[in-house]
C-alpha cells in the first residue's frame, strides 16, 4: 500500500486536504485495516453506552464492581485498536498480526462488560468456575496483546530509508512509551495477584491505582506522535525541519510522562 502522507498547498494548510488525506488511510488502506477501524470505532461506542448505563442506572464509578471500567475499557481499547491500525500501515504490519490483535481487543472489553452486568469483579476474581474461566480468559488475551505489541515495536525500529524521518522517530517513540504502558499494567496485575495469593482480596482491588496515571500517560503516544508527524507534512518544511520539530515534542511529552511515572512510583511502592 501506497499513502500520500500530504501535500504542503503553498503557506497554507486547508483542512479539506488534511481530511483528503484521512479519507486515503480508508479508501486506500487493506481491507484488515478498515475492518479494525470499524471494531475500533464499536469498542468506542460500547464505552459510551455504558456511560450512559451508568448515568440512568448510578451505582459507584470507582471501585472493582462498577460501570467505569466497561466505559474506560471500551474507549480505552478502541481508540488503541484504531491507532494501532492505522501506524501499522506505516510499518506495513501484517494483516494477521492486526486479526489477532483485533480479535483481542474485543475479547477483553467483552469480558470486562460481562463481569459488569454480572455485577462481579472482573479481575482477581477466581470464585468460581465462571469467574475463573473468565480472569484465565483476560489473562490470555493480555498476553497476546503484549506479544504483537512487542512485535511491532520491532518492526518500528527496522531501518526504512523510504520513510518520512519525522514518521519513523514518531513510532519508534510512540511504541517505547506503549512498552512503559504495558509493563506498568504488568506491574498492576502482578502487585494484585501477590495481594490474593496472600489473602488481601479485597487490597488487591485497589492498590494498583496508583500506576493508573503513568499507564494513561503512557499508552497514547504511540497515536499522538505519528498524529503529529502526518500533519506536519502538509506545512512547508522540510523533513529535516519535521523531524525537528517531532523531537522537540517527544522531550517535552517525555519529560512529563517522567514525572507522572515517579510521582505514580513514590505512591505505588
């Protein structure tokens, strides 16, 4: 596949050419690409519906049986799912990899919806041959997330000489900061898991919280920084000059995702 990545129009940036441009990742984007961002943009819709659940119905919105986390799961993994998709067209993914990991998506805002309207905890929650059956299920789909996200963050780092500069330091930035997100969810689940094996159940529902900052923080720059390196190639300027302008940027998105971290660390330690 073949994408313009803009076309600089004099001084002037109209925004008819940018959406021409975003038209192009659909109209000429595989057919795997479109359908993620179909299941993506449902996920998202999910999220919103059960806000909506949540505001006729109330109920809590923190805590581990609650609305929140159907809604933030299904925002969350579809705005993921969508920015997924959409980068790995620049690093012409396979539309396998993309399947599975659609497919994992969808798993895990299912299940976390499930165990909403069963009005049980969704994690730490082995009571039960259900409730089993379903933590060993969000256990699984986890890991298959993290193998193709590890996996396209190689891909990320393999030299593309065709590539826009500011587009290739944009992933490759973008996918570190998705790997810091993964190992503070990672952190998260284990912290829980160590809390339940020793009794503390009810602990483990909340002591991860305090990552939760540094994981948002973390986990949408991989869509933020190449959003930035595509639009700045309709301005004029050279690559060199974007590529400029992307770094300057990811220190300061760097810089404050470091404070979020050890702010998030002092509490979580």
């Amino acid at each position: 596949m073949s994408i313009e990545l803009g076309r600089r129009v004099g001084g002037t940036v109209p925004l008819s050419e940018i959406w021409r441009g975003l038209r192009g990742f659909w109209t000429e984007g595989r057919r795997i690409e479109r359908v993620c961002y179909v299941v993506g943009g449902l996920l998202i819709l999910a999220g919103v519906f059960h806000f909506g659940v949540f505001l006729v119905r109330g109920g809590p919105w923190y805590g581990p049986v609650s609305w929140r986390k159907p809604t933030t799961f299904g925002l969350s993994f579809g705005l993921t799912l969508i920015a997924i998709a959409w980068v790995g067209s620049f690093l012409r993914v396979r539309a396998a990899m993309l399947g599975i990991f659609a497919v994992a998506c969808v798993l895990e805002v299912v299940l976390i919806s499930v165990q909403a309207w069963r009005h049980v905890p969704s994690h730490f929650n082995n009571e039960g041959p259900v409730n089993t059956a379903i933590a060993f299920s969000l256990a699984g789909g986890g890991a298959v997330l993290i193998v193709t996200l590890v996996a396209m963050t190689v891909l990320a780092f393999r030299p593309a000489p065709e590539r826009d500069p500011a587009m290739t330091l944009a992933l490759r930035a973008g996918f570190v900061a998705l790997m810091v997100a993964l190992a503070s969810g990672a952190a998260m689940i284990a912290k829980g898991m160590v809390l339940v094996k020793t009794g503390h159940q009810q602990a483990a529902y909340t002591a991860a919280d305090a990552l939760k900052p540094a994981h948002a923080v973390t986990m949408h720059a991989v869509l933020v920084l190449p959003a930035l390196a595509w639009v700045l190639t309709y301005f004029p300027t050279t690559g060199a000059g974007r590529r400029r302008v992307v770094a300057r940027v990811t220190w300061g998105y760097g810089v404050a995702a470091a404070a979020v971290i050890l702010v998030s660390l002092v509490k979580f330690v």
